[in-house]
C-alpha cells in the first residue's frame, strides 16, 4: 500500500472551502446551527447558478448566516495568476491557492464541446519517469472544492461568451486516487443537478493504477468513464517506466480491471503512451493485444509529448500508425489521441505544480 500521506499533506492550514460540501453536507450544516434546510439550496443556487464570488452578493440570506458563512468557509475564487492560449484554443490557465501553491487547469475546444482537465494534487508522489508533475514531489492534496473551484473558474472565464463547460477529464497533476476522498466529494459536487449538473457520461477519471482504489472505485457505483494509465506490453517495461508498478504489479492491476468491468458493466480506456523505442515497436503492440483480449476497453495512443527534464523520443509518425494497425488487425478497440495545447505545454503530462516563492525568487 502506498504510505500515508502526512497530515499537513491531508489536511493543509487553509480554511476549508464552501465547494467541498453536498448539498447534503451543507443542510447538515445548516442544522447544526439551528438554520432551515431550504437554505441550503438557496446556497447551492448562488454558488452554481448565480455564480457569486462572495457570502455578501447571497441577498436571500439573513445577515447573520451570511456573517456566519464567512466566518466559517473560503468562497472567493482562485486567484488567476496566468493564462495561455494556443493556436489551437486551448488555454492553460495557472491558479493560486489559498497557501501559495499554484497549480494549473486547462480548457480543452473541440466539436463537441468544452472540456475541462483538473489537478487533484500539488504534485504528485508517483514518479513516472516521463512525467513533468511528479519532478517536484508531492506538496499536498488539493481540497474537493478547490478542484470544484477550477470548473467553476474556468466557466466563469466561458460566461463571456455564454458557452458551457461540458465535460470533466480528471487528468490533470496528481493522481486522484491518492487524494480518493476528496475525489468522490468533487464527482458529486460537479455531478449534483443543483450543483454544476455536469453528467457522469461526461466526466473521466484516469489513474496510474492503483490496485486497492480500483475495486472501491467499481464499487462506488457511478456511471463515470475511467481510464487506466498502462503505457507497457509487460510488467518488466511498466516497472521501468511507472514506480507504481513496483508496488501494483500488472497482473494485479489486470485483475483489478476484470473486476471493475465486471461489476460496472462499463468498458474501460487504456491510456498507452508511445515512448520511443522502449514501448512502441511491433512486438509490443502484439504483446498488448494479447494482455487486454478478453477486457471491454478501448485503447488511446499518446505519442510522448516533450518534458525537457526527461530524455524519451517521440516514435516516427509510420511506426505510430504500425503500432496502431496492428492493434487494430487484433481486434482491439484502438485510436490515437488528437493532441492539443502544445506550443503552451498544455498536454499530458506537461503540467506542473509551482510554489509561488521559488517563482518570484
Ligand atoms: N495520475 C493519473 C492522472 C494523470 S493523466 C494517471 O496517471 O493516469 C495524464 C496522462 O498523461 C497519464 O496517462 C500520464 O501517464 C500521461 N503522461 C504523463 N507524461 C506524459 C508525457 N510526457 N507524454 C505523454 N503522456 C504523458
């Protein structure tokens, strides 16, 4: 089992945020303090509807209770620290946090919708040896509201133009279900219909696979898309590439998935980065196709996106296309992941959480 993360890691010295409750949560609340429940979807209504950025603006409110509100729980957004927009219309946009940390947050354009990838994490533990967010470490878990707080925030950069965030890819830095309960929070906030009633179809968690999650998770019973982050043919190539393997081997890690797929009925997503002669000759798409033949899934091709502290080659354009035909000649649900972002670093694995101090140093 992975360690413990340390308290401060836990539970950071931040106020805790009013995007962290269910509706449930905050009717409990608002009990507590002898308060009617109608109150609490008023609340909801400010927050998620009106999008208001202070207790003040709740005008419904008595005073007392918005006093109360505020003395209690952090509601101001996040402070936008930078923006970037790509020729593609992708934009990176870098938020800070209550304690300075910053992290990032990315709106991704396409035809059939906005989509919105999420951090989970100030950094992450994980150490894949080709990733941009675990070079610093871990600093701490991000709070279910503050990764509330970035859909929000980028819906309210949307507001503008009146469009809408669609859909969710918990994708962002960190791994989501080291930070599991603060995971589950988020999904139901942004899933709640009072909330920002964003539906479980549209939203994809992705994991490094770690295995003891992955049976909690099938049994959580939500219609969420979930991906896996497989990335080798072998436990031999996954140990090299995914520490995590080490402690989660494939074949646990298989067996997890045959049960998730079983109990959810749900077909699952392999995420299979293409690092240049380590993973992605024909041999090893055989050996793939062979290790998911009897698993409901669907397999996304990432060609390795540049992290200049990292030494891996991208694979040539005709052995992608090798490497993916003969998936397909297997019978495996295949397609190569449509890149976006990159003259902002915005893509997989290129995000990085940052302390404002080093920053400014
Ligand atoms: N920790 C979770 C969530 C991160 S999702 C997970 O591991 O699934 C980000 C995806 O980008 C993961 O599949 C990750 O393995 C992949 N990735 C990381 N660095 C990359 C790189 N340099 N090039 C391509 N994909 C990368």
């Amino acid at each position: 089992m992975l360690k413990p993360l340390s308290e401060k890691q836990q539970n950071p010295a931040i106020m805790p945020s009013i995007f962290s409750l269910e509706l449930s949560d905050l009717e409990n609340w608002l009990s507590e303090i002898k308060e009617p429940k109608f109150r609490g979807a008023q609340i909801y209504n400010w927050l998620y509807e009106k999008r208001v950025t202070s207790f003040e603006e709740m005008t419904n409110l008595p005073k007392g209770l918005r006093d109360k509100l505020e003395e209690t729980f952090h509601v101001h957004p996040m402070k936008e620290v930078a923006r970037q927009e790509s020729s593609d219309g992708t934009i990176k946009f870098l938020f800070e946090l209550q304690d300075g940390y910053s992290i990032e947050t990315v709106l991704m354009r396409h035809e059939y919708g906005n989509s919105v990838c999420v951090t989970t994490q100030v950094g992450c533990r994980l150490g894949c040896t080709f990733c941009a967010s675990t070079l610093g470490g871990l600093k701490r878990n991000l709070l279910a509201g503050e990764i509330v707080a970035q859909v929000l925030q980028v819906q309210r950069a949307l507001d503008a133009t009146e469009e809408r965030v669609s859909s969710i890819v918990i994708m962002g830095i960190g791994e989501p279900f080291d930070n599991y309960d603060g995971l589950i929070k988020f999904l139901k906030v942004v899933n709640h219909d009072k909330g920002l009633n964003i539906g479980a179809r549209h939203i994809t968690v992705s994991t490094s696979g770690i295995v003891p999650y992955i049976y909690k998770f099938a049994d959580e019973g939500m219609q969420i898309n979930f991906a896996v982050s497989l990335h080798a043919p072998n436990t031999e190539i996954r140990s090299r590439l995914m520490p995590v393997n080490r402690m989660y081997p494939m074949e646990e890690l298989m067996e997890s998935i045959r049960y998730y797929t079983k109990k959810t009925g749900r077909r699952i997503s392999f995420e299979y980065g293409l690092f240049g002669g380590v993973n992605d000759q024909v041999e090893h798409a055989e050996e793939l196709a062979k290790l998911i033949k009897n698993v409901k899934c669907h397999v996304n091709l990432i060609p390795v996106n540049y992290v200049p502290e990292r030494d891996y080659v991208r694979t040539p354009k005709n052995q992608i296309f090798k490497f993916l035909e003969t998936l397909k000649k297997r019978g495996v649900n295949a397609t190569l992941r449509r890149e976006q972002g990159h003259d902002i670093d915005a893509a997989c694995g290129q995000l990085r959480a940052k302390e404002r101090q080093e920053e400014t140093r």
